[in-house]
C-alpha cells in the first residue's frame, strides 16, 4: 500500500517537473510514456497565423502516439465548430484549410497530417510511425468560409472562445536488437514471430542494401520476408518490402535515398509455408556513401570566391575542361563528391529569420555567393543546418541560376532534409525541394527589348515556409545535351547559389499584407498578416478581395465625413461658445486622421500612433456631446467649468480602460443628461411656464434629437454588416455633426444666467427706454422677478440689452 502512493507521487511529481510519465510492461516487451500540454486558447483560423501551437516530444522507437484532445467552449454560445489539428515533425506546420492559392515558386510540406474534428466531443488521435524529437500540432477553429472573408475584409467579430488541451500516450518498444554494418549475423525466425532489427543510417548516405543469404530450407527459395522501415510502425509508409522467394540464393533488399543520421529498422517474416516453421539465414548490411576524394578534384569543383575575382573568365567557367583530366571517368567516379557544408552568417542581430548561407573564405569569413561546378558523372553535395526553433519559423530560399549562358543541358538541384540524392534519381528529389535550370527550354537565350538584345537568365526557385530543423542536403547534377540527345559533358556547367533564411520571403506579403513575428511558448514564427479580404501564404489570394477604388471609396467616405463638423464649429464660434469650438475641432481632427489610419492598410496615413488616434477619437466624440449637453444646461458658469473638467478627466479614464464598453460609453452621456434635464424642469417650474419655449422644441430640438436618434440607430443597427460599415458610419459622422446644429442655444445664454437675471425683452424695453406718464405711479421692480425670456430671438434680446443705461441696469438688480 505504502509502496503504490509512494508510486503515485513520484508519477504526479514528474508529471508536474517534465510532462510526462511511464508505464512499463516487462511482458510485451513494450512500455506506455504519457505526456499532457495543455494548449490554452485556441485560435481561430482566419490567416496561416491564426493558429494555437502545441509541442510534444516523441521518445525514442515510439511504435505509435494516440492524443486525446479536450476542447472546452468557454463562451457557451452552443454553437458547433470544426476543429482542425495538423501535426508535423520537426517543424511548424502550414496550414491551408480553404484551399488558398499558393504562390509561384512555393513548396509546401508533404510530411504533415489533418484531421477535422466537432468541437463539441473529446477525440483520440493515432500518429502511426512518429519520428522520434519534436512533434509540432497546429489547433485552430474553422468556421465558414463567409465569417472568414468578412473578418480578412473587415475585421469582423467570429464569436466564439474555446480551449484545448492534449494528452500524448506513446506505445515504445523496449527489446530491439542491432544490427552492425558490414557484419554478418545469424538469424533465426519462427512462423507467427517477426523478428526485428535496428540499424544507424550514418550522414551522407546514398543507399543502402540487406543482404539475406544461406536460407537453411529444403527447399530452393527462401520463405523469408524483409521490409525496411524508418520507424517500429507497422502501418510505415516509407516501409519497402521483398519476397526472398522470388530471388535466388541471395535476397538483396536497396534502398536508396535513406533517411540519415537516425536509426532505420529490418523486420524478417516467415511466409506460411507448409512444413516450414522456423528458417535461419545470415544478414550483412552494407551502405554506399560519398565517397572522399582527391583535393585537386574538389578543387576543381568548386571555386574560392576570393580566388575567383582574380581569375580569367576561362577558369570561372572552365572552358575545354576534359572530366578525364581530373582522374576519374564516368565508370570509375564516385557516387557522390562531398565539399563540404556551408557557412552561417545572420545580417543582423537584431532580427531573426534574416541569415545566409556562404562559401568559406580564405580568411575565414562567409559569403552569400556560392559557386559551384556541376559534374555530370556524379552527384555534388552540400550541406547547412537548420536549427531548431531558431530558423524553423522563417521561410528557406534557395535560388539557383546558370553562370554560363553558352553552356546547353539541364542542371538539377535537389534539397531534401535528412536525405541525400542519389546519382541517376536526382531528378526526382522524393520528399524535398527540386530546381531545374534547363537551358534548352527554349528558342533563344536572349530577347530583343527596344531594339536591344537582352540575355534571359536560366534560374530557378524554390521557397520552403517552416523548413524541418536538422541537416539539409543540397545535391547537384548536370546533363549536357547534344542534338536535342544526353551525351556526356566535354565542359562542366557552373551555377550561382543563393541559400537564405527569411521571414516571409524575397517577395514579402505583397501590397495586401504585412509581415508579423509571433512567440508561443518558446516557438518563434513569422507569417503574412492579410488584410482586404485577401488570404494566402504571401497575401496573393485575391478571390474575396477588395478591390482598390473600394477601399479608396471607404477611405474618402469615412475621413471627408468629417467636414460636416465645418458649420458646428463656426456656429459656436459665432455664439461665443469657445470651449465647445474647441471641443468640435478636436473631435473632427482626430476622426478624420483615426479612419485615415484605420480603414486601409493600402491607403494609410497614420500621423500619429494608431493607439493615440484610437483614443482621441473616441475621447473626443464623448466629449462633444458631453460638453454639448452642459452648454445647453441652465447652470451657473462656475459649475459648468467643474463639470466640464471632472467629466473630460472621467471619460479620457474611460477611454483608456475599455473604449469599446457601452457602459462606460454611456455614463458621461447619461450624467450630462441628467444636469440638463434637471436644470431645464428647475427654470420651468421657476418661471410657471414651459421652458424652452414650445416653438423651440418643435423647430430646433425635436429635429436635432430625431436626427441623433437616426444616426445612432444607423451605425449599432447595421455596423454588424461590415461590408456597410463605410457607409453606416459615414452618415453617423454626418448624422451626429449636424444635430448640434439645432441644439445649440442662442448667443448671449451663459451671461444672462451668470447675472441671476430672467426678464423678457419687452419688460427691459418698457424699463429703460420709455418713460412712463406722469400721472401714473411708478411701481418699483422687485430684486428677483421670475418672467419669460423668449430665446428664439437671441438678436432682440442683445440689442436690448446694449439699450439699457447702467443706472437701469443696477436697479433691475
């Protein structure tokens, strides 16, 4: 009892230092490894880097993964999605779930697999042959195609919060034995019980054979079956298979292009032959590589670029150069030369995803310019390594092109991780990246421009998004032709290498796009961030996009709209309502600039940082209106000033905090209401009568708060449809500019309140200017009379007022 808790913590203990956790059992040779990551948000995919990125590490001889993935729906909106996971080994996968085009000269990865599941069930997973190392999986949401181009177009909100987390239970096999190369072993195999064999691939392997022989049978052929593997999975893909009984006397089994530096695995079967239960044999295990080879000969294949300026242009391209010379035929060549691997330089410390790869100088230094003479008797070699979690995030260029325009053949390239191309299936180039620079694709190697012959450069590309971490191989071979025929090579091609690491490419992410790093967990990437509706790796998917006199349409729409503020600001300025003025300005500069800045990522002008125009437009349309009800308020100066600036100090705390909030929207809004309408009630009661005037409220006011009203419900009613939002908020601009119009109060409303004064202008006419018969008594006027004021005629009431003496004036107060 004591021992099984004290068991159970050590797993927890591990669990909770490593992630992982094991079972053995001793009977079937075979052992369980748990892992648990948990993955957090998921992301919903609407571009390549909209995407959760999960790592597991896959132990060693894992025979298969099974991954039990929970998602949880933190938003409870009860809607289904798909889920779709994409693992890769070694590196990042690319995700491409809507069938986006991909641009020219693009290779994308055939070693990653898809699943779609519903996110409303937990799912298991099986990963049958998963390489041991880092095992990447790439979790996002799917939704409909439509949600997708709305959101690339305009942004658009696709709802939903889900969380992902993964258990990994990996089956390992404990009892595998080894199988030394050039040594021959004695085996034995029983009907019903493979046996299985393990064996290293070494670096620079070209092909490798298994050799069955003295099959102890009676019979003439050996019962025997030999499958290679690159993994203890029975369901390996990459698994090769021969009947020995179709073979005489000894079983040979080749494969060629191996996977290198890793282990590689030898199963032997029984067939079910009658009276046949067991047969011995012998195993040799033999591999063909590159072999070294004298130093003139690599010399002569390969050029030194400071030696290489100071040379005649004969040597650069080897003119008359016999391959005879250098000591090796075509019969007696080696399979493949080896010159060695490139050099690493980064441009730039401060950026990631910016390196080449060069040719080593003389002086120890590293050039981006590599050189290389392409032999036609044998495959040339170069190695770089990509580096894990360091380059596995960029995009690998490799760009290849014929020095010699003269030269007529065809060269091919090959780039494969982990594999080394073989001599006579170069062109292939299973499982990587292939270049081919045929020089006799067409007419002419030159064309006439404007009367001028130019010479078309022989080039070719290939781009690799997240390339595999490891050991990458660069293989080459030439053929020359003759009369449309191959024939061998009387002179060597040379060709001009380029190999890179970049962040999203030569091209970058075109004029729809912006090239963005992101960081999970420990993983570095960068990706394309499209934008106006246009989707792919490099931004080129224009299917939904927008086009650009619709963008510039929304640009113009949503700035221009701005100028309606134009007769609101003179209107204040006019009534001497300066603070208010100001305010509007304010409100239409920052507008104008926020949507300059904001609609169009190909028509942008950001004068400022996007989050200090964010703020000011969104502080000064609360502002306006704030400061727009206060004006309209019947209160004294002072306390007009007070609320004024404790409201902007609010609102700017506001705004910062969340600007999106309705609440926090609407409460200066409401408190400036409030003042208003308290303010008003308190003058109507003062006065005995309706305040303002009936006139007013049917001329101006209703008018005014009918259009705001229209506006407001315009922009919140239809802004869910963001294909309308330009012209939606447009007219809000227009809607919400104008209606301060019919609001704002007369000249001259602020100082009449500041003398405490409410008189009409009939009464102060009376007052000062007629004098009033002689046999009527005069009747003194008390300290504070509450009469009507009509303010819809502000005109009479300052003439009115400049009427009165200040003997007059100091008596009505």
């Amino acid at each position: 009892m004591v021992h099984g808790l004290t068991e159970t913590l050590l797993t927890v203990v591990c669990l909770l230092v490593c992630g992982q956790a094991t079972a053995q059992n001793a009977n079937t040779g075979l052992r369980k490894v748990y892992e648990w990551v948990h993955g957090g948000l998921l992301y919903q995919y609407a571009q390549d880097s909209s995407f959760t990125l999960l790592v597991f590490n896959v132990p060693f001889r894992a025979v298969k993964a099974d991954f039990e993935v929970h998602v949880q729906d933190t938003s409870n909106d009860g809607i289904k999605r798909t889920l779709l996971l994409s693992l890769r080994h070694g590196s990042i996968p690319v995700l491409q779930p809507y069938n986006e085009s991909v641009p020219a000269s693009f290779v994308m990865p055939e070693d990653q697999e898809s699943h779609h599941l519903d996110t409303n069930n937990s799912h298991n997973i099986i990963s049958e042959a998963p390489a041991p190392g880092r095992l990447y999986m790439a979790a996002s949401i799917l939704n409909p195609l439509n949600n997708v181009v709305e959101y690339l177009r305009w942004g658009d909100d696709m709802g939903g919060s889900f969380q992902i987390n993964v258990r990994a239970i990996y089956t390992v096999r404990t009892a595998v034995k080894s199988l030394p190369a050039g040594d021959v072993s004695t085996s034995n195999v029983v009907t019903g019980e493979a046996q299985t064999f393990g064996f290293m691939v070494p670096a620079f392997t070209t092909a490798y054979s298994i050799v069955v022989s003295n099959c102890g049978t009676n019979g003439s052929s050996c019962p025997v079956t030999m499958t290679t593997s690159e993994s203890l999975s029975v369901s390996d893909q990459s698994a090769v298979s021969v009947d020995c009984r179709q073979q005489a006397e000894r079983c040979v089994l080749t494969r060629v292009s191996p996977k290198v530096e890793g282990e590689s695995f030898v199963t032997f079967s029984l067939d079910d032959v009658k009276g046949i239960e067991n047969v011995t044999f012998d195993v040799s295990f033999s591999m063909l590589g590159c072999s070294a080879v004298a130093i003139p000969y690599a010399e002569r294949l390969m050029t030194d670029n400071g030696v290489e300026k100071n040379q005649p242009p004969q040597y650069k391209y080897l003119t008359g150069y016999d391959v005879n010379e250098a000591g090796y035929g075509v019969t007696d060549s080696p399979s493949c030369v080896n010159l060695g691997p490139l050099g690493r330089y980064s441009k730039s410390s401060d950026s990631v995803f910016n390196a080449f790869f060069g040719m080593w100088t003389t002086e120890g230094d590293v050039v981006p310019e590599i050189a290389l003479v392409v032999p036609d008797f044998s495959v040339e070699v170069r190695t770089f390594t990509i580096q894990d979690s360091v380059d596995t995030g960029g995009i690998l260029s490799i760009l290849a092109r014929v020095a010699d325009d003269d030269w007529k053949g065809v060269i091919w390239v090959c780039a494969m991780a982990q594999r080394v191309g073989h001599n006579g299936s170069l062109s292939e180039c299973q499982d990587g990246a292939l270049l081919t620079l045929n020089t006799t694709a067409t007419t002419n190697t030159s064309a006439e421009h404007d009367g001028v012959n130019e010479i078309v450069e022989v080039m070719d590309e290939a781009l690799l998004p997240f390339p595999v971490a490891g050991t990458w191989y660069l293989t080459m071979q030439s053929q020359c032709l003759g009369s449309g025929r191959p024939e061998p090579c009387g002179v060597l091609p040379m060709i001009e290498l380029t190999v890179t690491m970049q962040q999203c490419g030569p091209r970058g992410c075109g004029d729809y796009g912006t090239c963005q790093q992101y960081l999970q967990g420990t993983e570095l990437y960068a990706s394309c961030e499209c934008h106006s509706g246009y989707r792919g790796l490099g931004c080129n998917d224009g299917t939904y996009g927008l086009s650009k006199g619709k963008q510039m349409t929304a640009v113009y729409l949503l700035t221009l709209s701005n100028l309606a503020f134009i007769p609101a600001i003179v209107l204040a300025l006019y009534r001497r309502f300066y603070t208010l003025a100001a305010v509007f300005f304010f409100n239409s500069f920052f507008s104008a600039f926020y949507h300059a800045c904001d609609t169009s990522k190909v028509y942008q002008l950001c004068i400022m940082n996007y989050g200090t125009l964010a703020f000011c437009d969104f502080f000064g349309s609360l502002l306006s209106f704030y400061s727009l009800f206060l004006t309209m308020a019947r209160i004294s100066d002072t306390l007009r000033t007070f609320l004024l600036m404790s409201g902007a100090l609010i609102i700017s705390v506001f705004v910062t905090e969340d600007r999106h909030n309705e609440a926090f929207q609407l409460t200066p809004l409401f408190v400036s209401g409030i003042v208003l309408v308290v303010s008003w009630v308190r003058e109507t009661r003062l006065r005995g009568k309706l305040y303002p005037s009936k006139g007013r409220y049917l001329r101006l006011l209703l008018p005014g708060v009918v259009l705001a009203v229209t506006g407001i419900g315009v922009n919140y009613g239809l802004m869910w449809h963001q294909s309308t939002y330009q012209f939606t908020h447009s007219f809000w601009h227009f809607a919400l500019m104008v209606t301060p119009l019919f609001l704002m109060p007369p000249r001259g409303w602020h100082s009449e309140v500041k003398r405490g004064l409410s008189v009409s202008a009939q009464d102060i006419i009376r007052t000062g200017m007629q004098p009033e018969p002689r046999q009527q008594q005069q009747q003194p006027l008390p300290c504070r009379q509450s009469v009507n004021i009509d303010h819809d005629e502000p005109a009479m009431f300052d003439a009115s007022m400049n009427s009165i003496s200040s003997d007059d004036r100091n008596r009505l107060i």
